[in-house]
C-alpha cells in the first residue's frame, strides 16, 4: 500500500464529502 495513494484517496473521500470531513474535527 502506498501512502501517497491513501493521502490521495483520502484527500478524494474528504473532497467530495465535506460533511464527513466537518465532523472529523
């Protein structure tokens, strides 16, 4: 597993849902 890959899928996953990504913090 590639840690720029999971940043990148990460950082996708936030991107398009903001809501989950307010809730995080």
């Amino acid at each position: 597993v590639s840690v720029g890959y999971f940043i990148s899928d990460l950082g996708m996953i936030i991107w398009s849902y903001p809501s989950l990504g307010g809730m995080e913090y």
